[in-house]
C-alpha cells in the first residue's frame, strides 16, 4: 500500500497531480463562479512532507524540530498510520 497523507505537502504552491492539473482546478473554479457558487480550499501551510526542501534542500538547516537536549530532541517528528477513513 502506497503511504499518503494530504497534510504531507511538498509544494505548498502547486496543485497535488492526483487532483489534476492546475488548468483543471481552473476550470473547477471558473464553473463553480458561472454557478454562483465558491470554492473552498484547506491550505496546511503548517505541515511539511520529509520530502519537502525544509527537509531536504538548502534550507534544512534553518527547519527546527527540537533544540538539542530537550526531551523531544532526536524523537520522530512524524508518524505513518493507516486507517480506514471509515467511522465507527
């Protein structure tokens, strides 16, 4: 099974591919609008992937997840699960 959580953003900037293109969310919006209709979005711009470039790029170094000696220090800082988004 493919691991997936929507909150693990890469790029907060660009349309996740497994939505569609960014023309395609275009067209949702533009349709949406001839509707009278809006489009609401959630914008996780507090949740990073491990994949991201705070994590993997120039900026690593400045992406603080605990200080040195502190109990959280060397702890994961994610967690995978699995559910199966069904409620009981």
């Amino acid at each position: 099974m493919e691991y997936f959580n929507p909150y693990d953003v890469v790029d907060h900037l660009e349309v996740d591919r497994r939505f569609g293109t960014e023309e395609d969310f275009k067209e949702l919006v533009d349709a949406a609008h001839n509707r009278d209709m809006y489009v609401v979005m959630d914008l996780p711009v507090t949740s990073v992937s491990i994949h991201h470039p705070w994590f993997t790029g120039d900026e690593k170094d400045v992406f603080v997840t605990a200080k040195e000696g502190s109990p959280a220090f060397g702890q994961p800082n994610y967690y995978e699960f699995e559910a199966d988004n069904t409620t009981k």
